[in-house]
C-alpha cells in the first residue's frame, strides 16, 4: 500500500464530514451511531475516523452530553435500568452510561414506576362485567 493510499482523500473527508453535520442538525447522535451511518453508506475506515475525529475538534460529538440529554428528556417516564439498555443500544461506553444514570436514586426509580403506573392504570381495570 502506497502512502498515497494510506491517507484518506480530503474531498472524501469532507464530504463525510457534511453528511453528518446534516445528520446533527436534526438531533444529537452517539459517536457509535455516527460511525455506523457511514458504514451503511459504506464510507471507508480511515475516511469516517477522519471525520468523526473533525467533529470531535469542533466540539460537536460528546458522548457525554448526549447520554445526558437522554436521560434528562427520559427520567421521568423511565427508570435506570431501562435508561441503562436505551444508552448501552445507543452504542455508549460504560462508564459513560454509569456517569449519565450517576443522579439517579431508588427515589427516582420508584417515582418513575408510579408515573407508569398511573399512566397505563387503565389497562389493569377489569372490564365491567354486566
């Protein structure tokens, strides 16, 4: 392999790099997520660490203020446990994940329980039977 080769095409990065600006633009996304969009698009390698590592310049990709904002949108309908799986799906290391659920108590588990259970109570009513 020729060192040519070897370094991803600029045009190539940068056109990469646009994908996922428009991509941002719409929600945050995990580094994980990113990554796996390129390759749907079969993007090289080389070319999307390039422009996964540009976005991280930028201070655009923050696993950690994702995780976050996930949990803060969630918290009051979810406990940590499912917040756990969404964020581990999510492709998020985990001491990431054990950071973002780090607030979260047995008090808020139990809120978020009762939130859920009185938001699906009608579903455990038994149906009038005369």
């Amino acid at each position: 392999m020729t060192e040519a080769a070897a370094v991803p095409e600029r045009d190539d990065v940068a056109e990469a790099l646009a994908y996922l600006l428009r991509l941002l633009a719409a929600r945050d996304y995990t580094r994980a997520e990113l990554h796996a969009k390129l390759r749907l698009r079969k993007v090289d390698d080389a070319i999307a660490e390039a422009a996964l590592a540009r976005l991280g310049e930028l201070d655009l990709l923050d696993d950690g203020r994702v995780a976050a904002a996930h949990v803060r949108g969630r918290e009051h309908r979810k406990g940590r446990l499912a917040l756990a799986v969404d964020l581990k799906r999510r492709g998020l290391a985990p001491h990431v994940v054990d950071e973002a659920l780090n607030g979260l108590d047995d008090a808020h588990q139990r809120r978020a329980a009762d939130a859920v259970l009185a938001k699906e109570a009608w579903r455990f009513v038994a149906a009038d039977p005369g």
